[in-house]
C-alpha cells in the first residue's frame, strides 16, 4: 500500500481540507440513517427529530476531534453504533430516561475496564466464532425495521413500488461496488442516498415536505431534555450490558485493523486509550440523551483508497460535523432522505455484515466444523426470531425481562456464549 502522508504528518493545507471533506461525506450517511431510526424510536414531534439529529452530529465531530488528539490517535471515522441501535429498538417500550441511563453507564463501565487494564480478560470471551455471531446478529436483528423502512405503512406510495425500488436500488449498488474504484468506491453509500432519493422525489414530489426543511432557530433547544434524572431498570441495563460487550470488540477491531497497517508505536496504549474514550463518549450520549458511538472497521479501506494516513486529515472532518449541528437547516433537509431509501441503503451495508461474518468462520484454522455451525446457527435463529416476534407478544413477558427476552441480539450473544464456553468447551474444537 503506497502512503503519501503517514500518520502524524500534516499535509498542505488544501489536501487536508479536502480530505477532511471526503472524511465528512463517509460519516453523515451512516448518522443519517442510524440518527432516523433512533430519532423516530424516542421523538414524536419533527422538531424534536431534528434537534437528536444535531446532537449527534456535534457528539460525533466532538469525539472524533478528541480520538484523533488525545485518543488512538489514529485515522479512524467514528459513528452512531448499530449495536446500540439494535438495543434501543427491543427496549422501545422502556422509558427513554432507563435507555440513556443504562448507555451512561455503559460508557462508564467501558472506560473503566479499559483505564484498569482489565479488558484483555473479556477479549477471552469473543473468540472467532463469537465475533462471527456478532455480525451476523447484527445483520438478521436489524431486519424488522429495515422492513418497516422498505414497507412504508401509512406511506401514499404503493408497498409494491417501495419494495421495487428498494429491490432495484440494493441490486444497482453490487455491481457499482464492484466496479468503482478509490474515493468514488468509498462514498458510494451517498451517491446512493443522493439519486436515489432525487428518483423517488421525482416520483413522489408531493411527498416531499418543504416545510420540514426550514430555517428556524431549533439550535435554542439544542440541549434541551438533557438526563433530567437516572431511572434504572434492571431488564435495559442487563441487555445493554451485553450490548457493550460487543461494542467494544468492535471497537477493539477497528483500532487493531489501522493498527495492522499503519505500526504505529505504543499501539497498545492506543487500543486502550480509544476504547476508554470511546465509552467516555457513551457517557455522554447517555446525558444527551442520544445513541453513543463507535469507531468504525471501514477506515483502513479508505486510507488504501485515497493512500491518506495523515489523522490530522480527520480534524476538518469532525469540525464540520460540529458545524452541521448547529445548521437545522442543514439537518432537515439531510433527514429529507426517503424511509425506503435509508432502508435500502441499510440492506447493502448489512450485507457487508453478513459477509464479513462469513469470511471469519471460513478463516478459523480449524476449519468451519460441524460443532462451530451449530454454535452460530442455535444463537442466529434464535436471535431472529425473536426479533420478528409481534410486539404484543413480548408484551406478556414479564416487566423486568422484556428488554433481555425480548431482544433478539442479547438472546443470541448469550446463547452463543454459552454453547461455545459452556456445551462444547470441552470438545477440542
């Protein structure tokens, strides 16, 4: 892989803006269609939307510029975390307040595991199989809502035509993807966004709201509805624990993988003092009220792509994030992408999920076995089952464990641990 800037080097001053530009352009999509699906878990009012949409935009661009300085000091994007997504979504009927309590202390629990040295001892727990079980999970859980996207219920377009099109947007974007080469290969996630959503309005032009997409002073609320006071409930804090959990393998691997590449020194130090600010994040998601963040795996693809390793590069980046948030405007017309879209969209990045899996299971040196296929596929369908149960359903669980059974993604990561370290720990595999 040729570098043309290394890691602590400054480029001049027009490449590095405009390489924190393309930084830029990678991270709004997934704030967008992450930031829309929690913002319609935990707002009513359209206004309400926009001011969750700003708040993470200033979190995101805060804690990337404070990664990038006092953190890994790496050249990794960070952004919203479909895991935490996945926990918000099954515990939808708990009150706000449980979830930004139980993501605060999430953030607290991981920095502090982190800063005392103990997270090598959870690193026992995920191995190959387990982490393969993460991505895959993520993949089949988030399924439900990305129907609901695609479906459209109560949407003027016809279900026929939203799955249409959803259909011939998703299978548009593989060969693209196969094709395309560099920065346009590394942004195709906002062409799509982009025309796809120009085509629909083309369609639909009466179903897009200009009215949403104004100018008034929604900054003065922008901290608005900070944590007003903690509210623990047992079932959200369990689940969210276990979401933590793999958050921060993901986190784990993401910092590893530039790592790999880029042999910083003190790379260990790194890892710890990323993932420590990465729950210091989480905590103050929690008191804003938002979804935390996360670092993200695709970041070694975009240094090959632009040969960019410069994390100074990322400071423009996370700037205009802040900026955004203070932009309503800005954010509306951004949160203006059709549901069918987003949901599309969605699909192909989870995709990625589901092949990145995949590929870990067929890397195990042993080989994919008979016993490693029932140890992802109990705890897969598992989780996706519970996943698509109807909500009245869980509803008759018990208070306390609908937040744990009812989430599909905890169920499955418990079930995965217990068959790999408990049933057949014992089996030589």
């Amino acid at each position: 892989m040729e570098i043309r800037y290394g890691l602590d080097e400054h480029p001049p001053l027009a490449a590095t803006l405009l390489y924190g530009l393309q930084w830029f352009i990678i991270a709004v999509p997934v704030i967008v269609i992450i930031g829309k699906i929690t913002a319609g878990c935990q707002c009513v009012d359209p206004d309400d939307q926009i001011i969750y949409l700003q708040k993470m935009a200033f979190l995101m661009g805060l804690a990337l510029a404070v990664q990038i300085l006092w953190g890994h000091r790496l050249p990794i994007i960070l952004g919203p975390s479909t895991v935490l997504l996945i926990g918000i979504i099954a515990s939808r009927n708990a009150q706000p307040a449980a979830i930004d309590t139980a993501i605060l202390c999430g953030g607290v629990l991981l920095a502090v595991v982190s800063l005392a040295g103990l997270f090598g001892h959870l690193r026992l727990l995920f191995t190959t199989r387990i982490v393969a079980v993460v991505l895959l999970l993520i993949a089949f859980t988030l399924l439900p809502p990305v129907i609901e996207l695609i479906a459209g219920k109560g949407n003027s377009a016809s279900p026929f035509f939203r799955f249409l099109f959803a259909l011939v947007l998703i299978l548009g974007l593989f060969p693209l993807q196969r094709y395309l080469a560099g920065i346009w290969k590394s942004t195709l996630i906002v062409w799509a966004m982009l025309f796809g959503s120009i085509f629909y309005y083309l369609i639909y032009p009466e179903q897009l709201d200009w009215n949403s997409v104004k100018t008034s002073a929604l900054a003065a609320g922008f901290f608005k509805d900070l944590l007003p006071g903690l509210s623990f409930d047992p079932g959200v804090m369990i689940a969210f624990l276990v979401c933590f959990m793999a958050l921060s393998v993901n986190d784990l691997g993401s910092i590893q993988s530039v790592n790999e590449i880029l042999k910083p020194p003190d790379a260990e130090r790194r890892v710890s003092r990323g993932i420590a600010l990465t729950g210091l994040a989480n905590m103050a998601s929690g008191i804003l009220g938002i979804i935390g963040p996360v670092n993200f795996s695709l970041s070694p693809g975009i240094i090959a792509a632009t040969g960019c390793a410069s994390r100074m590069t990322l400071l423009p980046a996370a700037a205009l994030l802040c900026m955004l948030a203070f932009s309503p405007a800005a954010i509306a017309l951004i949160a203006a992408v059709p549901a069918v879209v987003i949901g599309s969209v969605l699909t192909y990045l989870l995709c990625s999920q589901v092949a990145a899996g995949l590929a870990l299971l067929f890397e195990e040196p042993q080989g994919f076995t008979f016993t490693g296929g029932l140890v992802v596929g109990l705890p897969l369908l598992m989780g996706t089952m519970i996943a698509f149960l109807p909500a009245e359903v869980i509803l008759t669980f018990p208070a306390t464990l609908q937040p744990v059974m009812g989430n599909g993604f905890v169920m499955g990561i418990v079930a995965a641990l217990v068959l790999e370290h408990g049933f057949f720990k014992q089996s030589g595999e």
